[in-house]
C-alpha cells in the first residue's frame, strides 16, 4: 500500500494543474491639477419665521377658545379667555374696597365741612356774648352790694356764672381751632397708607384680568390645538402654537470648505423647486458647531414673505455664488475604503500612499484633492487586489503623463 500511495503525492504536487496567485493588475491615470469654477448650490427647504408655544398666564377655566387649527390669527387677536369671570369680580370688589377707602381719607383729610364750622365758629360767638352778658351781671350785682342793696349770695352766682361763661369761650374757641385744623398727623398718614394698599390692589386685580385674555403677538397660523373648551388649564400651560409665515427662513448645510463663502447679513438668492420662482433673503443664522453626524454647518437665509408665496416644507436651490480653486478632481468611483476610512490610493516614486477624502473635498458636487498629491502622480483607478500604503510599486515612471495600466511590473500605456 505505502509504494503506491507515496507516487501518488509526488504526481499531485507536480501536477500541471497547480495554479499560482493572480498578478496585481493596476490602472492609474495621471494627477492634474486645474483650476475649479463652480456655481455652488444647495438644497435647503423653508421654515417658519418663528414658532410660538402659546400658553395661558393664569389657571382656571377655558371659558372660550375663539380659535382653531389652521385659523388665521393677527397681532392683537383675542385667542382665548381662561376664569374671566371671576377675575372680573374680583376686580369690582376692589374697586368698591378702593372707593371706601377713598371716603375715609376724605374724612381724616377734613373731618368737618364748611357749613358744620361755621356752626362752631357761631357757637364761639355765643359764648363771647354769654360771657359779656354774664361780666356785666358781676359788675352790677358788685356795685349793688357795696350800696347794700343785694346779699353775698347774689355776688357768688353772679362770679360762678362769670366763671363759667368764660370757660364756655375757651371750648367753643378749642373746638372752633380743631375743626379747622382737621385731623392729626397720624391719622391723615395711617389713612393715605390704608388708599395705597387699596390702589394695588385693585391694579393687582386689574393686571389678573389683563392675563385672563389670551392675545396673539403676531400675525401667523394656528398650526396646532393643545385643549378644548371647558377644559381646566394651569398657568404655564400650551393652550395654542402660533407659525409667523412673515418673515421665513431658508435652512440648508454647508461643508467646511463652503463656510468661507458665507457672513452674517449677506444677500444670497435661490429658487423655489416647485415654481422655480427666484427670491432673495438676508444670513441670519450661521451655526458655530458643525453637525456631529453630517460635519455640516446650519446655516439660515431670513427671506420677507408678505405675499405668502412661500410655505414652510417647500424646497429650494440656493445659490452661494461660484468658487474658484485649484486641486486634483477625483471621480466617486476610484475612492476605496481603507482601515474604515474613504479615500483614494496614490503612488508617488512607486511608493503608495492613502489619502482620507473628507466633506472638505467635495466642492459643488466634485471631489477635489488639494494636498498630499502632485502633478505627475498616479492615482489609482482600479487594482485587482488591496493596496497598502508604504508599498512598493515596480514599473511606474516617476512622473505618469498618461493612463496606465501595470501588470506585475510591465506596463501598458494608453
């Protein structure tokens, strides 16, 4: 058994049969570098000039809601009322709080009115008289006793009613001077306190039912209804939101490349893709961080729309003008994907190289190379098997000029 086992081993490992790799095969065309003139356009698609949440300031009932989905709503417009009639109640009774206090100080400011002084100012000139009256009385009956003509008695009633009647001057005369002068200091200041606090509260009450009405702020559409009539709705809460469809905006993404090309305040035109109608609008948004998923920036175009002809949703074109460069184009079907990265292989001095094409490259829709190549470099367009960089590559002139395909060394040019 081993004799005729052991030639069959040696006619199966020299057997005509037995194949050897594939050679390399390598196409590659020359780098050329040219100058790139481009119209830039992007596609970018409209937006509202704003979007308001509209909510209610206070909590209570939705007594009305005068709006609904797809209304048209202007600046000033009532939208709805939430528990207004009890805000109007209270403010009457502020007010009615406020009135009465008002009639208080009124009374500290001047307790007694013109007609009731001049009754104390009679009421002084009644006991002047009465004291005169009673001053006379005491001189006689005195006269009288020193003749002998009238008893001690006499003089003593004579002297109390003199007494009296004086007194009876200097408190009418008191009471004369305390109607006139009004009420005290303290009381004239606790009162103009009691009528401030009675003011704000009533401009408390007022400003409640102030925010028990809910306004539009700006002319737009009602893009959507949170709540019903007659629902219960907490201060704070969405009740309405409210899309500005004048101005709009125009939002669309630009590579790093690109960003160059835009400012703040710049005039950039584009058309709409449906009507293919052309406008103009201002930059009033550029993003400072790039996307973290697309490396694109944001960037916003306010464009006046008094006429509505544009609807958030529409797409445009939009036109960043034409960029001018130099660099090394490069088709999408020579890139190749190496250690999990898109580029293009290049042999320089037969020696290749890989360099990452990144959003950078591509310019209005072309990809350009812009370092790490020179002219007269190969970039390759195809080859039969992977390529790694820092191999070594035979047969390739220094200096390619024209398209060449390499086969293990023998080329062949076209």
């Amino acid at each position: 058994m081993k004799r005729i086992f052991f030639p069959a081993i040696l006619i199966l490992l020299f057997s005509p049969y037995h194949t050897q790799a594939d050679p390399l095969k390598i196409k590659t065309v020359p780098a050329e570098k040219r100058l790139v003139a481009k119209s830039i356009e992007k596609t970018g698609v409209a937006i509202p000039g704003k979007t308001l949440r509209i909510a209610s300031e206070v909590s209570g009932l939705l007594e009305k809601l005068n709006v609904d989905k797809g209304d048209v709503a202007k600046r000033g417009m009532v939208l709805a009322d939430v528990d207004r009639k009890t805000a109007l109640l209270l403010v009457e009774e502020s007010k009615a709080m406020h009135k009465e206090v008002l009639v208080r100080k009124k009374l500290v400011d001047k307790p007694y009115r013109d007609d009731e002084i001049k009754i104390f100012q009679l009421k002084v000139d009644k006991a002047e008289t009465e004291k005169k009256q009673a001053e006379n009385d005491l001189q006689r009956f005195s006269k009288l006793f020193a003749e002998g003509h009238t008893s001690r008695e006499q003089i003593d009633n004579a002297e109390t009613k003199f007494q009296t009647a004086q007194l009876g001057v200097e408190i009418a005369k008191r009471n004369l001077k305390m109607a006139m002068d009004g009420s005290r200091v303290e009381e004239i200041q606790a009162a103009a306190v009691e009528v401030l606090k009675a003011q704000k509260s009533l401009n408390i009450s007022q400003n409640n039912l102030k925010k028990t009405r809910v306004v539009s702020v700006e002319d737009g559409i009602i893009s959507e209804k949170h709540v019903e009539e007659g629902e219960f709705v907490s201060a704070g809460q969405a009740l309405l939101d409210l899309v500005v469809m004048d101005p709009v905006k125009i939002s669309f993404a630009v590579s790093e490349s690109e960003l160059p090309f835009i400012n703040l305040k710049n005039k950039i035109e584009f058309a709409l893709s449906s009507t293919k109608d052309k406008f103009s609008g201002e930059v009033s948004f550029i993003a400072p961080v790039a996307d973290s998923r697309t490396h694109l920036f944001n960037v916003e175009i306010l464009v006046p729309n008094p006429n509505k002809t544009i609807s958030p949703g529409m797409t445009a074109t939009v036109n960043l003008g034409t960029n001018k460069m130099f660099g090394y184009p490069v088709k999408a079907d020579w890139l190749r994907f190496h250690d999990k990265e898109l580029g293009v292989f290049i042999i320089s001095g037969g020696k290749v190289s890989f360099l990452p094409v990144t959003q950078r490259n591509y310019l209005a829709k072309e990809i350009l190379l812009f370092e790490g190549v020179q002219e007269g470099d190969a970039i390759v367009t195809f080859a039969s098997k992977d390529l790694a960089p820092g191999q070594i590559i035979k047969g390739l002139p220094d200096k390619l000029k024209k398209e060449l395909v390499l086969t293990e060394g023998k080329e062949g040019g076209k």
